[in-house]
C-alpha cells in the first residue's frame, strides 16, 4: 500500500496544515486515526513537556506535538531525504508561531537516545521501520531511561500487529501499557511508569 502524499496535522495551533510525505523504504505515516486516538490520550494541551520523536519520517507525531504548545520537541531522522523533507515541512508551517521549540536532528535515533540523561524527556514518540525489531526492541529499553512521565506525557510505541502485546511491555519493566489501540496492521501503546 503506498502511503498517502499529504497528512494533516489535526490539532492545536498548527491545525488542518499539510505535511508532505515522500516514498523513502520504510516510512509509513501514522494514520489520522491513531494520532486522534493517541493525542486524545494525552490531552490536547502538551505545555510544559520536552518530547522526543525518534523515528521521525514525516514528522506527524513530532509536529502534532509541537501544534499542541509542547515546550520542546526533537524530531530524528537518519534517512537524508526525510530529514530533507522534516526541514521543508517545518519551514512551512513555521508561517505559524508555536510557543515551543521545534529542532530537526540528522541522527540515529538510538545513538541518541544513549547520550540523554536519564528523565530528562517527558514524552517519547517510537514508530520505526517495522520491519527492524531490533531497532525497536533497542530504542524501548532506553526510552525507560530517559523518559521520567510525572509530569505528563509518556512512551508511546507503535508495533506490528502480528507482534504480541506482551513482547513491547517486557521491554519495559517499571511501566504499564496504560492506553492500547489496533488498528489495521498497527498495534499501539502509550506507557506510563508504575508509581506506588
């Protein structure tokens, strides 16, 4: 199935705006449906929180999150024409001011990830390629490092759905699968740390 040309951001101050999406091996946009359901989870306002989108592709999770008056948002991406294509699309949309800041990194998401302190995101995007388990497996286990939720937000994951639930939440201990959705060939997770 080819992936769509356009998706549209569905909320906050960068409402109904375009994102372009280009054919890179891979990159398979979250459709509106679970961004609705996902940013439904989270709130509509994401004040306050710095958010990591990992695996960024079009952008759609990092850029929604930025819509939504996050405080800061990193978007990864290590293929050089989605990078290329993030830049675009955020120049774009820049016509409108956010409150947050919203950076564009030409970087494995995974070496990354192992340079951040520990808690010091609140909200972490995961939407690989899926076909690269590893790469996913990899970036969930140090995504419960680095995300610290007390404040909102979480560790949202999207998986295959011939994947079993229960493979992601092992990856994760100290965290629950708070809100789970299946959709298509998608299954998702939003984690949130078990507090006492």
């Amino acid at each position: 199935m080819q992936p769509p040309k356009k998706v549209r951001i569905i909320g906050g101050i960068w409402r109904s705006r375009l994102l372009s999406v280009i054919d890179v091996p891979g990159l398979r946009p979250s459709t509106d449906r679970i961004r609705e359901t996902l940013f439904n989870w989270l709130g509509q306002d994401l004040s306050g929180l710095r958010c990591l989108d990992l695996f960024a592709g079009t952008g759609a999770l990092g850029f929604e999150a930025g819509s939504r008056q996050a405080a800061s948002v990193v978007l990864l991406e290590k293929d050089k024409r989605a990078f290329s294509n993030l830049q675009a699309n955020l120049a774009l949309l820049q016509s409108s001011a956010v409150p947050g800041t919203v950076e564009i990194l030409h970087r494995d998401s995974f070496e990354f990830l192992k340079t951040q302190g520990d808690s010091s995101c609140n909200l972490i995007f995961i939407d690989p390629p899926f076909q690269d388990g590893v790469l996913l497996d990899r970036a969930v286990i140090e995504a419960g490092r680095v995300c610290d939720d007390a404040a909102g937000g979480g560790i949202y994951v999207e998986f295959p759905a011939n994947r079993p639930r229960g493979d992601i939440e092992a990856l994760l201990p100290g965290w629950h699968c708070g809100k789970y959705l299946e959709a298509g060939q998608v299954k998702a997770c939003l984690f949130r740390r078990i507090r006492d």
